[in-house]
C-alpha cells in the first residue's frame, strides 16, 4: 500500500540527460514500445497529431500533459476527430454505466501520459478510477503517450518513489483545484513490454510537462 505525501519531492522534476533520454528510448523500442524523442512541447504535439488521421476514434485519458500541449482541446474540440471522452461526459453514469464502459471500453486510439519510466524501458501508470488502464493495457488498436523527460527513473522502486512523493501530490492538488475532490493510488499499471508490433509509441519531451 503506497501511501500519500503532501509535500511534493521536487528531486523527482529533474529532467533527464541527453543520454539517459537516449538510453530509456532504446530501451522501450527492445520492449516493443516505439520511442520518438521531441525537442520541445511543439514537435510533440506535432509528432502526436502525425499518428492520428482525421476522423479517428480517440480516448483521451486525462492528462495534464496533453492539456498543457493543447492536445486535449484539439482532439475534444476541434471536430476533426471522433473523440470519446466527450461524449462519456454527456452520458449519465447511473443510467447509462453500461453504454459508457462500452463506449470507452477499446477504442481505435487511446492516448495520455504515464508517471514513470525505467531506464530498462517499463511503464508505470497509475490511476484512481483505472478507466485508461484497459485499454492502455490491451484493448485499445493503439497507444500513443506524451511524457516530459522528468519522468525517467532508474527503476521499479524509484518509479514507485515517484509516484508517490510525486505524481500524487500534484495530482491531488489538481483535482483540488478543478473538482474539490482528491485523488487516490488505487490502481497501478505497469507495462514490461508490448507484445504487438508498432501498437504503443512513446514521444519523450525533453521539457518538464505533466507530472
């Protein structure tokens, strides 16, 4: 059981060496994972929406860093895609729970951010709710995710670390702030690696973004 801590460990936004950014990208392609490095938040973003053609079925998890890129808006907004998270939003939970797991439940693409990344090129996401985990895991066609080079760690262990002196007390203040509810570690996925060519890319920001 991880538990919170209030005070965020700032250690944990470091962002990575060239080198270390280099090694964790080979590492992830040995482990199926395709890793594309950007130079800053627009060959992100630009990188990203290469992937993805107009009228694609999209997921969005939610993510500071694709908010903070204006990824979420474009995808959620902009009509050029057939984007789900929308409309999960417009369905009523206690009467149409069903149709909206269905709905998000495998779609064409899923996309987000994760909370670590291991030089030996495993995937850490953790979650309160887990809607992103399935089809991250399995269910989506593919995978893309957005991930600022601070988020590179030596290990399981330091991943974990992060996590909870990191990730989660920043998350917690975020849905503070939006929601006036908190956040919880209540699920934990991590990816060793992908079994199914060219499924999961990986774009590397060398900037802070998301936590």
């Amino acid at each position: 059981m991880l538990d919170k801590v209030l005070v965020p460990n700032k250690t944990f936004a470091k962002l990575a060496s060239d080198e270390r950014i280099a090694n964790a990208a080979r590492a992830l392609e040995a482990n199926g994972i395709q890793a594309l490095i950007a130079k800053n938040g627009e060959e992100a973003k630009r990188l990203f929406f290469e992937m993805i053609p107009d009228g694609s079925e999209i997921f969005l998890g939610a993510s500071v860093t694709l908010e903070k890129l204006g990824i979420t808006s474009e995808v959620d907004k902009s009509g050029r895609f057939d984007a789900l998270r929308p409309k999960m939003f417009a369905m009523n939970r206690e009467t149409q729970g069903r149709e909206m797991r269905k709905l998000v439940g495998a779609p064409d693409f899923a996309a987000g951010s994760v909370h670590a990344v291991t030089e030996d090129g495993q995937v850490m996401i953790a979650s309160k709710t887990g809607s992103q985990l399935g089809p991250y895991a399995s269910s989506a066609g593919k995978v893309i995710w957005v991930v600022g080079a601070q988020k590179i760690v030596k290990d399981l262990n330091e991943g974990f670390k992060r996590i909870q002196e990191y990730s989660v007390p920043l998350e917690e203040e975020h849905m503070q702030q939006l929601y006036k509810i908190g956040t919880d570690l209540s699920k934990l996925l991590i990816i060793n690696r992908e079994i199914r060519p060219n499924r999961i890319t990986m774009i590397i920001v060398k900037e802070e973004v998301g936590f």
